[in-house]
C-alpha cells in the first residue's frame, strides 16, 4: 500500500545544542509514509517487530480530508521501515 523510500529519512526534531538527536525511528515518534506521493502521516508509532511499526494516522499531506485511498483520520496502520520518508523526533 505504501510507497517504498529508496533514498534515506530525514529525520526532523527541536534543537537542543545540549543534546545530540538520535537518528532512528523509536516508539512515539512521528513519520510520513506516502501513498503515490502523497503525504501520509501517522504518529505514535511502535515498533512490532524486525522493520515493523504500527502507528495511527493523524493527517492526510495534501488535504484530503479525513478520508484518503482506503484510509481515514485516527485508524491504525501497519507499515515496513523502508516506508517512511520523514521521522519527527520526540
């Protein structure tokens, strides 16, 4: 269902001069998967197992409203590391 990023994620997160983000996508943070490029972000994932996350989706990029493909605002989705093109750090 979801794009697959063949380029790296780019992690975004408040400067903190006294620490160092960490670059891996951890339980809580938020990230952007796409749909045909189209922006899907979800927050609050978990990771279920070996580059399995689990998360719910909070905003559709280009305002779809609160339906977009076969998702809807506030659903659990299923979804592989090599899906997320952006991680927000907590």
């Amino acid at each position: 269902m979801f794009d697959v990023n063949e380029y790296g994620i780019h992690f975004v997160g408040d400067y903190d001069q006294n620490k160092r983000m960490s670059y891996t996508v951890e339980n809580g943070d938020s990230v952007t998967l796409k749909i045909d490029d189209e922006d899907v972000n979800v927050k609050d994932i978990v990771q279920t197992g070996d580059n399995e996350y689990t998360g719910i989706v909070y905003d559709f990029g280009s305002s779809h409203g609160v339906t977009f493909m076969d998702l809807v605002l506030e659903q659990q989705v299923e979804f592989k590391f090599e899906n997320i093109f952006s991680c927000g750090k907590q």
